[in-house]
C-alpha cells in the first residue's frame, strides 16, 4: 500500500495508499513546486497511516499546522469490513466532521486504508537562524515573547545543552557548544519578507539576553542544520537508552515546564536532555537510562509519568502527537474525569462495539475500562 494514486495540483490535492512515507509525498510534487507541510522527524520512514493514527506534527507545524489540518478525505474500511470515504478533494466537506475524529484516533475506530493530503505551494524562500542563550529561561521567555507578539515563524524549534551537544556530535551543524539552551527558527517568503521578519525576532531575541546569533547563508548550511535537528533521536540513542515523552504545555509556561522536567528527572537520578516543538510547546524531554539496569528502567517511567502530570497540571496534555497507546494509558485518568472517559469510549462503540481494534490502548485497564 505504498502508491500514490493521484495528484491533482490545480485542485492542491494527493490521494495516496496508507503505507506511502510522509516525504515521498513531498518528493513526487517537489519538482512541480508544492510540498506536504508535516514533517516528523522520522518522516523519512514514517507512514501516512501512521501519521493519521497519531495526528502527527513536526518542526513546521507552528505555520502550517498538523495533520488534521492537512487532511481532506480518508478512505475507512471499518471492522465489519464496510468502506467508508469520509471527506474529499474539496477543503471542506459537509455534515459532521468524522474527519477529525478519524484523524489521531489511534486505529480504534477503523483502517485507513487511503487518504487525500494538501498540497502547499513551495515558498519563495526560507532561512533558519541558531540562536544560543546562556540560560534555559532565556531561550524559553524568547519562544513565549515572539508568540506573544503575533510573529508566526514557519518553524521554531528547541534545544538545551545536552541535546545541542548530543547533535553537534553526530552531524557536524555548526551549533554552539558553549550555550545553556539554543533555538533553531525558521523564516520563509522573498528576501525582503526573511529580512522584516528576522529583524523583529531579533530584536525580541537581544531582549532576551541572546548570546549568539547564527544565520543561515546557503541551502547546504540549512539542510546541515535541520539534518541535526531531525537526527535529534537518532544521535541520542548512540549516547544512551531513552525514554521520549510527549506532553504539550502553553507556550507560556514552558520556563516553568523546562525547569519542572529538569527537576523531576533528577530526583531519580537520571539526566535529560530537552529537543522539541517550542512554537507549539510540544515537548520531548529525552530521559537517559540504562535499559540493561531494572531499577533504571523503572526510574525512567516514573520519571516520565510524572513529567506528563506536571504538564496536564500546567494546562497542557499527555501527547502532542505521539499518541497514548499504552505508554500513557494508565494516566488518561489525570487528565479526563470519569464521565469524559465513558464519553470517549461511547464514541469508539460506534464503530467497535467488541474493542477488538488496536485492543487495550488509549483507555485505562481495570475499573476505568468498563
């Protein structure tokens, strides 16, 4: 199930099989000059599928959105073996959205089987910029100021110190080794658009005691640079054992989150290292472990669970777009009252009246499951 079927670019549309990867997508419309806006950073493997289950995000999802917002039409085949077409070609289908209740449902309520994405014309131009701050509050204020002030850059991401060095180590991007925290954004559109819009981040970055600033100057320095970005995971792995978690937070409150995540991992006595989707506040604190070591295995999801209750209290939720699975079941419970849990259950009953799709996910086991 790995084809494209269709591309219509006079409409802005693809249909595609489900096991189609996320940048072939953009690779079959590149030379026609349009792209497909989500991109995980595992998006070199990852499937539409997949992509779908999870309402994926990635580094661009701070302008163009995620999935749900780039999805026109699925093709649902259903566990008693009906094929449903929800959606369409057009922007905007009728009656009741089941669209997006397809859309991050995890496989619970059918198979997808094919979807139609959007296709978005290519920018006039684009240019990521490093920014390194001596300290984790700094970076973190400068993300909640340049939100603050209406800027929507295409792309802001974050990294502290480990993360930075972890990266560097493995992709040779330049980034600077001698900063607390640094921030990858990324600006589009002409020349003189980048430049307006780079001055006004700046001048919010220099506020914000900005240590280095670092622009892009060639397409070779800014694929380098997103090269050690979305190999963030990748390059961890080769250092230690990890857990990565997935909570979301207001952009507000990530000074406080990142200080919080830094706090609880080590009262257990591991180390962190902090890389996601600041524009969002979509974070993914690396947990470093040993999975040889029980007592560390268990220390790391302690640790983990904790920092998703410290999100959910922050205003925030479990997944970003990784989804539940069973990671985080048993802690749907800290964020959903019983009353809204049945609510959701009721709604997976419509389709899946036995729960025998993707069984024991999402839902807390025990009292909860009933």
């Amino acid at each position: 199930m790995s084809r494209i079927l269709e591309v219509n670019l006079a409409d802005r549309y693809a249909r595609v099989e489900a096991g189609v990867t996320n940048l072939a997508i953009s690779e079959a419309v590149g030379p026609e000059g349009f792209f497909y806006a989500p991109d995980p950073s595992s998006q070199l493997a990852c499937t539409i599928g997949g992509n779908i289950a999870m309402n994926s995000g990635g580094a661009h999802c701070l302008k163009y959105g995620v999935t749900t917002n780039n999805l026109l039409g699925v093709r649902l085949v259903t566990l008693d073996g009906e094929i449903l077409d929800i959606g369409g070609e057009a922007m905007d289908a009728p009656g009741y959205d089941l669209l997006g209740l397809v859309c991050g449902s995890e496989g619970q309520l059918g198979i997808v089987t094919e979807a139609i994405v959007r296709l978005i014309p290519l920018p006039e131009g684009a240019r990521p910029v490093l920014f390194g701050f001596d300290s984790v509050e700094d970076a973190s204020q400068c993300v909640a100021a340049i939100i603050g002030a209406g800027i929507v850059p295409v792309a802001m991401e974050y990294m502290d110190k480990p993360a930075i060095h972890i990266c560097e180590n493995f992709a040779h991007a330049g980034y600077p080794l001698d900063v607390e925290a640094m921030l990858i954004i990324e600006v589009e559109g002409s020349d003189a658009e980048i430049g307006a819009m780079l001055a006004r981040i700046g001048a919010i970055a220099k506020a914000h005691n900005v240590r280095t600033v670092r622009e892009s100057m060639s397409a070779m320095e800014s694929a380098q640079i997103w090269k050690g970005r979305k190999s963030a995971f990748g390059a961890t792995g080769r250092v230690a054992d990890y857990i990565c978690m997935d909570g979301t937070v207001p952009t507000s409150r990530l000074p406080e989150a990142l200080q919080r995540t830094g706090e609880i991992c080590a009262s257990f006595g591991l180390r962190v290292a902090n890389v996601f989707h600041a524009g969002d506040g979509n974070m993914h604190p690396l947990i470093l472990y040993n999975v040889n070591d029980d007592d560390e295995r268990v220390k790391a999801e302690e640790a983990g669970a904790a920092v998703l209750e410290m999100c959910v209290e922050l205003g925030g939720c479990l997944t970003g777009e990784h989804g539940v699975g069973i990671e985080k079941r048993e802690l749907m419970g800290r964020q959903f009252n019983d009353v809204e849990l049945a609510q959701q259950k009721r709604v997976r009953a419509a389709f899946d009246p036995e729960g025998r799709l993707n069984p024991a996910k999402v839902f807390p086991l025990g009292e909860r499951a009933a």
